[in-house]
C-alpha cells in the first residue's frame, strides 16, 4: 500500500478508532446495549439527520435524551429507549 492511500485508510478508520476509545472508557451498566444516533434513528423510523437535528435544537419532544455525551457524539442506552418508549406510548394512550 502507497503513503497516500495509508493516509486515506488511517483518515477513514479515525472515527471507528475514535468510537472504540471512547466505548472502552465508559462502564456501560449490563443488559444494556449502546445505541449511537444511526441507530436511535431507524429505531425509531427518523433518519440519522433528523435525529441530529432534535439534538441541536435541544428538542426531546420526539426522541430519548442522550445517556452519554462522548467525542464521537450521543448515545443512548437501548434499556432506557425501551423504558422512554413505553411512557411515550402511555401518555400517547392517555394514561
């Protein structure tokens, strides 16, 4: 492999380095799994964007407040989006 294309490949897998790190230094408590921005969204059928986009507005009106603020971005444990999701479907409900 040439120098260039190196550099290419180190700047691609940067950010996976980056999210690996940051992982590797939180204790994620058991049972729950990690959900990045990406994930929350097709969970719960918005686009990564869109997701983002709640988050700089600050609005939490349709989505989980991130658990974890790390250096690669929010994350959301998938035990507490479950637990946000049943009280959404409640109060939606009327209860």
């Amino acid at each position: 492999m040439d120098i260039f294309s190196r550099c290419v490949y180190n700047f691609c897998m940067i950010s996976l380095m980056v999210k690996d790190a940051d992982l590797s230094r939180i204790e994620v408590p058991e049972d729950y799994e990690v959900l990045d921005a990406t994930a929350l969204g097709k969970r719960l059928g918005f686009k990564r964007d869109t997701v983002l986009a709640y988050l700089s507005r600050r609005n939490f009106g349709r989505i989980p407040r991130p658990n974890r603020q790390l250096a690669m971005g929010p994350i959301w444990y998938e035990k507490s989006v479950r637990e946000w999701e049943a009280k959404e479907g409640d109060r939606a409900r009327g209860k």
